[in-house]
C-alpha cells in the first residue's frame, strides 16, 4: 500500500490584491489556506489526487475560473465516474467540458479577456498515477537530492527571444481555448521516498529550481520555507504549492 505525507499552501501573497490560484487535495478546496496530512493511504481499488490550477492574471474571473475547474474534477471523483481503464479519455473529456463552460460564460458575460486558468498535479487510480498538465503551473518530482520537471511549461516567450519577455502562453483551460489537457502514466516515474512538488508560477518564477532543489533537500519544513523565499524574491504573483512524499 502505498502512503502519502501531503503539505499544502495557498496564499496571494505581498503584492496581489486576491487570489487567484485554487488547490484541491483529494476534493479538500483550499485558496488562502493551507493544510497538513502526515499519512494517508491510497486505496488500490479508489483514487486520489493532488490538483492545482492558477487563474489567469489579467483576465476577468481567474480566480472563478480555477475554481470551478477543480470544483467540477472534485465532484467527478466523488462520483466515481473514473474507471481505471478509461481515466485517462474520460480526464481528457471533462476538462474540455469544463473549458467549454467557461469560454460560453465568458461570451454570455461579454468578457473582454475571457476568463481562464491552468491545471496540473497527479491523479492516481487503479495502481496507477497520471500526470496532468495545461499551461504553465508545474509538477516536479524530487528525489533526494535532485529536482526533475515532469510537466511541460506550454508557453513561449516574446517574438526576440529575449528570455527577460513576458511569456505568452499556448494553452489553458478555459480563456477562448480549445482546452487540450495532457495526461502521462508516470507510474514507473515514482517510487518510495520520492517527493512530488505541485506549483503555480508564483513559487517557479521567483524561485530557481536549485534553491528549491536546496530547500528540498536541507529544510525541515520546506513548504513554508518555499513560500517565503517565493515572497523574498518579490512575491509578484500568488503562490500555490503542494508537496507529497510517497511512502510505503
């Protein structure tokens, strides 16, 4: 049986006047809050999962729209519509749904900037783990003592290439897209002891993975430790982070 120790924090942070980034621990909604589970024991026969979606800054209702993102997933597990050998088509076809549901609001509502919103974290189900992953919120496994990004940021940056450019991104949920999700099977990407780091852009863009790699490796309470170097840093977004260590 496979185990888990799971740390969360969702904060807006210095700079920002609310927040738009929502975190869903096994259907536990938190924004502006943070939680604490020592141990809990996956069910073979079940799922769970650690989702985390980052509302579009500068569009209207980021923060409604990550919430109704992972409000909608939350229900979907609840009610045990995710069979282990379908999951991974049935993921893809609820988040197209849900992004579907806010692009049609955003016209109702004749939003300039239709409202929108990342997603990504791990889903396991069936002896089995998913990553998912749209836009550029990140997960990461650690294993002591190195970091690896297993998402893919699905952004670009300013036509000169200059890395100092505001990004652009190239997918999302919601915000007049399409809303492509990607799901991995990274069941043999993990193993005891590893630590997988869930995190809106608020903690990568002011932290370099190898002060999080450090902080990972040294600190004995790196959750909040990574938050406050995220606000040292300058704290220009909200900042989301969800740490699980795998145990046995």
């Amino acid at each position: 049986m496979t185990k888990l120790s799971i740390q969360a924090i969702s904060d807006k942070g210095p700079t920002r006047g609310n927040n738009e980034d929502m975190i869903s621990v096994g259907g536990i909604l938190l924004r502006d809050n943070q939680c604490d589970i020592p141990s809990l024991e996956l069910d073979p026969e079940g799922t769970f999962f650690l989702l985390l979606s980052d509302g579009m800054g500068g569009h209207e209702h980021g923060e409604r729209a990550s919430e109704m993102l992972l409000q909608h997933l939350s229900d979907c597990f609840k009610q045990k519509i995710f069979a282990p050998d379908t999951i991974e088509d049935q993921l893809r076809e609820q988040v197209k749904f849900l992004s579907d549901k806010l692009n049609e609001e955003a016209i109702q509502e004749q939003q300039l900037r239709p409202m929108g919103c990342t997603l990504t974290g791990v889903v396991w189900c069936g002896n089995k783990a998913y990553l998912l992953n749209a836009g550029d919120s990140r997960t990461y496994r650690y294993r002591n003592p190195y970091l690896k990004q297993l998402s893919t940021d699905q952004t670009e940056r300013g036509m000169t290439g200059d890395p100092n450019a505001s990004k652009l991104l190239l997918n999302c949920i919601g915000g007049g897209s399409y809303g492509r999700l990607i799901v991995e099977d990274i069941t043999e990407m993990l193993d005891t002891d590893d630590v997988i780091l869930i995190c809106s852009d608020g903690l990568s863009d002011m932290v370099e993975d190898s002060i999080i790699e450090q902080i990972l490796t040294d600190s004995e309470d790196p959750v909040h430790e990574l938050f406050n170097k995220a606000c040292e840093n300058g704290g220009l977004d909200n900042t989301s982070i969800i740490l699980a260590t795998l145990k046995k």
